[in-house]
C-alpha cells in the first residue's frame, strides 16, 4: 500500500475542518483513538510511515545511550496514558513523550478545559494531569510488552505530582519505582501551570530534593531531565542550569505552557486560564533555550518545545542551543505530515549553512564566550 504525500497533506486538510468543528477536547480524543488505531494496524501504520517519515544521515545522533532518527519528538499532553505509543513511530516522530502520569489516577479540572486560538495558532489548557495513573500506565505497557512489542523510537515518561500528594517526592519517587523499566528517559515535571503549587517545586531547594529521591531510586541509570516553566525569570532559569550539571541531570526541557498573555488576535480567550501553547510561546522558548545553553556552556542536551510549526521556528531553537525538539500546538494546526516537512527542511538548512551533521547547528548563533551566572 502507497500514499502519495500531497495526498496525505490534501486529506489532513480536508479533515481538520471537521476536527476544529468539535470542542477540542473531542477532537483530541479522536485524533487519539486514530493514531492508537494506526498502531494496531501494522500495514497501514508501513504505508503512513513510508509518506510521514524522513530520515536523513544528518539528523541523526545519539543522546544518552539512545538513537534518534531525528530530533522531531511528540510533547508530553498528547498521550497522557501511553495508549498510542505504537502509533507514534509511523507518522515520523524521532522520539515520543508519554504522559504527564501521575501515582494516583486523578479526572482533571472540570470541562471546559481544552481551547483553540486559530488566529493565534496557539491553545490554552487547564486539563490538571488527567490521567489514568501510573499503575494502569505500568499494567498497558507491561501487557504490550507481553504481546512482544517494543518500541523502535525511544519513548520518555513525563512524571507530574498527584493533586491529592501532600508529600512531592514521595509521590514522585512512587511513580518512577513503577515505570522506571518501561521509559528510556524520565522528565520530572513541575512546570504545569494547572496544578495548584506544582511551579513552587521549581525552586532549587525543592527541585534538589526530589531529583536526588529520584537518583537513589534510579538503579538502572535511565536519563533523568526536569521540564521548566517559560515564566521563570532569568536568574532563576540560570540557577536551575547550575543545578542540572551540579546534581548531573541529563537534559533540561523547555519549556512547558505559559501563563503569561502576550496580545493575541482570538482576544476573546485571552482571559481563559490555564498554560498557552503554540505561536505565541515561541520567543519566550527560544530565549529560555539560549539562556540555558549558555549557562551550561553547551554541556547538556536541552530539549526545545514551545511554537516549533515549521522548518524556520525548528531552525531557531535548534541553533540557540536545543538537540532535540518536541512539538504538540504545531502538530494539532499543521497535521502530521508537518513532520517531513520540517525534517527536509532542516536537512536544507544544514547545507546552506555549510554543516554536514546537526550537531554542527546546535547554538550555532550563540556567543558562549560569556556564559551567563
């Protein structure tokens, strides 16, 4: 089975009108259930793969003892639960992200929780980590695992805290002992702006303590990274780059949501609460990139989320200083198929610019003669 990509391109088109015409939370759901299907059907999932991925020798690199295709990853929020997790590889991603989960299974805050900004290519959620809990997480994995499947993409688990923890790193340390075997890498979240308390983790302090919890616990050695909140200011950001190479995290993302509201067109959302995510995130991210790039003298891996929409916006976070990428908004406005072609257009940048390999391009429009701190 062939499909041709402007087919592909021309059929997402003609479906996401009828996607945007449900509430959004809906329409996440179903698209969901697609992908989860697609996993399940291994000759259609070839035959999408063969239209959604591009692998090129330039993209590829390893980080952490694992291999990435490309640096094109699917953010945390899209699979709170990991029930597509065999979807993900055939539409191109490099890597996928699974959760936020937390320890106890918890519904979320009350609909309406999802909203779209279309003239702001953006989104504002106040979802609250609902999920079906790190226990049920562990059981669909482990009985995946029982039918053979792995995963040939490296897979992350987001960890968030349980609304009903009164101790963070008890709660923390709880659902890394029951997925630490099933994640090639762990993120600890405390940057979700739905939470009540959760962003207070981020002081350093705090921040210490649950990642040293998780370090004693972390008995195979899996890559830990923390996920930061692009309303930090500056110094804060660059204290938690000295913390990560202190206590020696293996990467940072950023960044999560923002609760800030820059002028926006779809004016009549802009007093939703809740984390905004797409376009208007896009600035904030990339200066938190370069900041942590530059604290950490290019040390450590940063993974850059936040408006990446094309090959352009990618460029921006790769070059200040990102390895990886993680999309969710972009995906939502452009398709799946946005994926190839970022990843082409990645490729062309890298021979305008002169470099064989994207290693060469990662903050290459960074001056780290003066690191900050």
């Amino acid at each position: 089975m062939t499909i041709a990509p402007n087919l592909f391109s021309n059929l997402y088109s003609g479906i996401r009108p009828l996607l945007f015409a449900l509430p959004p939370e809906r329409a996440h759901g179903l698209a969901l259930h697609l992908v989860e299907r697609l996993g399940h059907q291994p000759v259609l999932g070839q035959a999408v793969g063969q239209v959604c991925r591009y692998e090129h020798p330039s993209l590829q690199q390893e980080l952490w003892g694992l291999r990435f295709a490309n640096p094109l990853g699917l953010a945390a929020g899209f699979d709170k639960d990991a029930t597509a997790i065999a979807g993900w590889p055939y539409l191109g991603f490099g890597f996928a992200e699974l959760g936020s989960i937390t320890f106890w299974p918890q519904p979320g805050n009350p609909s309406p929780r999802l909203f779209r900004l279309p003239a702001d290519r953006a989104l504002i959620n106040r979802m609250g980590f609902n999920n079906a809990g790190a226990q049920a997480c562990r059981d669909f994995l482990q009985a995946a695992r029982d039918r053979g499947y792995r995963s040939p993409i490296p897979i992350g688990m987001n960890l968030g805290k349980s609304k009903a923890a009164t101790d963070p790193i008890a709660d923390y340390v709880a659902s890394f002992r029951l997925l630490r075997d099933y994640g090639d890498y762990f993120v600890v979240n405390v940057s979700s702006p739905n939470t009540p308390g959760l962003r207070d983790l981020q002081q350093q302090e705090s921040l210490r303590a649950i990642v040293l919890a998780l370090q004693t616990e972390n008995l195979h050695n899996k890559p830990l990274l923390v996920k930061m909140a692009p309303d930090l200011a500056d110094a804060d950001v660059v204290g938690i780059g000295h913390l990560a190479l202190e206590l020696g995290l293996a990467g940072l993302i950023a960044t999560n949501t923002t609760i800030a509201r820059p002028p926006l067109r779809t004016a009549h959302r802009a007093a939703e609460a809740g984390g905004l995510s797409g376009a208007p995130l896009r600035e904030r991210s990339t200066q938190t990139i370069r900041l942590l790039y530059q604290t950490t003298a290019g040390q450590l891996p940063i993974v850059g989320v936040g408006g990446i929409e094309d090959g352009a916006t990618a460029w921006e976070k790769i070059t200040a200083g990102a390895s990886l990428l993680q999309l969710y908004t972009g995906l939502v406005y452009h398709g799946p198929l946005q994926l190839r072609a970022i990843a082409q257009d990645l490729v062309q940048r890298l021979r305008t610019h002169g470099f064989t390999h994207i290693q060469q391009a990662i903050g290459s429009a960074v001056d780290r003669s003066h690191p900050s701190g």
